[in-house]
C-alpha cells in the first residue's frame, strides 16, 4: 500500500471559484499533495484540460462534482459522466446516489453543518438518508484549521453516531478551495492507502476513499495497524470475531516526516488514542522524536476502532489527526 496526500473538495472559475485547474494543480503541489478532486458546483466543464494539467503539474486529479441544491451539497467523486442533480429532491436522494454510483462514482455529505440559507443557500445538509449503507463518505472537517469549528464538531460526531449504529462510512476532510491565497492557519490534508496493481491512480483514490482506507490530519500522518493471527489488518479493514481470538497486536504510528516544512506544531507530548463505540480502548503518549505505540488487545467488545492524535495546536487542545475505521464483525 502506498499513501498519497490528498484534496478532495475544490473549485474554479467553471464554478465559483478564482482559479483555474492549472493553478488548483500548482497551487497543490506547492503545498504537498499528489492527488485533488475537482468538484465544481453544478458542472464538470473545468475537467476539459484535466490530462494536459496533469502532465504538467504531476498532480493527479479525479474526476468529480458537488451537487449544489436547496436541500444539500454532496460531493460526487469518481465519476465517469455528469450526473444531473435536478431531477432529486428533499426526500430522494437516494435516487441521484444510484445514478452517481451507476456512473462509477462515490457521494459524500459536504459540510452538512454549515450554515445555510440565506447565508450560503442549500449548505446545511437537509436531504431525508432513509439508509445510510447508500452513502459512502462525509465531510468530516471543511476548511482551513477544521478541528476547532462547531459545525465539523457536528459532521465528526454524525459519522461516531453512524459508526455507533453499526454502518460503515468513510469519513474525509475538504477545504472547500476556491481561490490561491495564502492562510497561515492550519490546512488538513486526506492521506489515502492506494492498493498495488494496473488501475489508474485516480480509480485507486476513489476505491481507498470508498473502502475507508484514510487517514485525516493537519500534521502528521497517523495509520493504524493491527495483527491477529499473523494476519495484518489495514484501515478501512473488518476483522472477524475468529481472527480476534487469536489475541491481536495493535501498532499505531505518527510519522512527522510528510510534507515537511508545509505545516507547524510545537514540540510536545501528544495524546495518542484509540476509541471506538465502547469508549477510550487505549491511550498512549507519544513526541515527534518517539512517535510509535504499540499495545495487545484481547477480548474486545466494540464493533469498530479508530486512532485519534490529540494536542495542542495555537494554545487550544484540539484533535489533530485521526483514522477511519477498523470494523469487528
């Protein structure tokens, strides 16, 4: 498995953005990622260069666009066609999800929190989900220093609820980026586990995102590893009730390497964790210069697990990095 540094919302002039794609790529690449979504509003129009832009930036960008209604924004990723959102309203979306997933595409909730209208028409979510195994990923963190707004707070406690109730969603983050400006605030980034083979590096991303192979951060990247059996288990993976008889080693890791001098957090002691729908299952504390833990797990009750850096960033305590789900069934 590979990861690659990721930007799964964006925009530009085709929509409502101050960009064009080749300033998007560039834009990225100054900042460390390998890999972008665009997402115009509405319209897929600012793709007609996608292969020249990324012969010429090295960047790969997927194919996509965010359904922008009166009743929600969802980010669809991955698809092959446009998608016409105009036929779906508030109590059918689950028909524009078959149509996006019929296209090879996956969809996710995009800021569902945000304030909506009049401010920002359609950006607080409002579609009825009569079953969430139709949807694949939320927006978990938008925008820049995500982990201290109220709204996020909201989208990363929906997917812990959902997660409770037994679905198995993917959670992502996206900056929403509309124009190059510089910020000094913290910008989250979405590694994802690309697995071997021929498939394009664009249909591998949108598998990783599907599967829940990823990992969210605004610093270092976290994974999360667990041994059973002599069998590994990735992110994103189900272990089965048998595998976890076997006793299972878990080996968490904070790797302060990536996208070196592109973000900034002071040296200390980091709050190391791992939670799932039966709480705090363990806790370590780790530095920059000792940044692996490793502890045995046995027994375990909870349907599902992740991993969560948590620490102090500009003077507040707030989550720093975390995994998507390892699922016990």
């Amino acid at each position: 498995m590979k990861w690659i540094a990721c930007e799964l919302h964006s925009h530009t002039f085709h929509s409502d953005g101050r960009q064009t794609l080749h300033e998007l790529a560039a834009g990225a690449k100054a900042l460390g990622f390998d890999c972008i979504a665009l997402t115009d509003h509405n319209t897929m129009t600012g793709l007609m260069d996608k292969e020249t832009v990324q012969d010429e930036t090295g960047i790969t960008i997927i194919s996509g666009m965010e359904w922008t209604t009166f009743y929600g924004h969802m980010a669809t990723i991955g698809v092959k066609e446009f998608v016409d959102w105009r036929p779906v309203g508030p109590g059918d979306i689950h028909a524009g999800l078959k149509r996006v997933h019929a296209s090879g595409g996956i969809a996710g909730m995009a800021h569902p929190f945000r304030m909506g209208s009049p401010i920002c028409t359609g950006c607080f979510w409002e579609f009825k989900i009569e079953d969430w195994n139709d949807l694949d990923y939320i927006e978990v963190w938008s925008g820049t220093f995500p982990s201290i707004k109220s709204d996020n707070a909201r989208a990363f406690q929906l997917w812990t609820d959902k997660l409770n109730e037994g679905y198995r969603i993917a959670a992502t983050s996206g900056r929403d980026w509309h124009v190059q400006s510089t910020t000094d605030e913290p910008v989250s980034v979405t590694y994802l586990s690309l697995e071997e083979g021929d498939a394009q590096a664009t249909e591998k991303a949108v598998r990783a995102v599907a599967a829940g192979r990823a990992s969210v951060t605004i610093g270092p990247l976290l994974t999360m590893d667990i041994v059973c059996g002599g069998s590994a288990y990735g992110i994103g993976s189900i272990i089965s009730r048998e595998a976890l008889e076997f006793g299972c080693s878990v080996n968490l890791f904070a790797d302060f390497s990536v996208r070196q001098g592109l973000w900034e957090l002071t040296d200390q002691t980091y709050s190391l964790r791992v939670v799932g729908n039966t709480g705090i299952i363990h806790e370590c504390s780790i530095t920059r210069e000792n940044s692996y833990c490793q502890f045995e797990m046995n027994g375990i009750e909870a349907i599902w697990a992740r991993a969560e850096l948590w620490g102090i960033v500009r003077g507040v305590h707030v989550l720093i990095a975390f995994t998507n789900a390892v699922y016990f069934d």
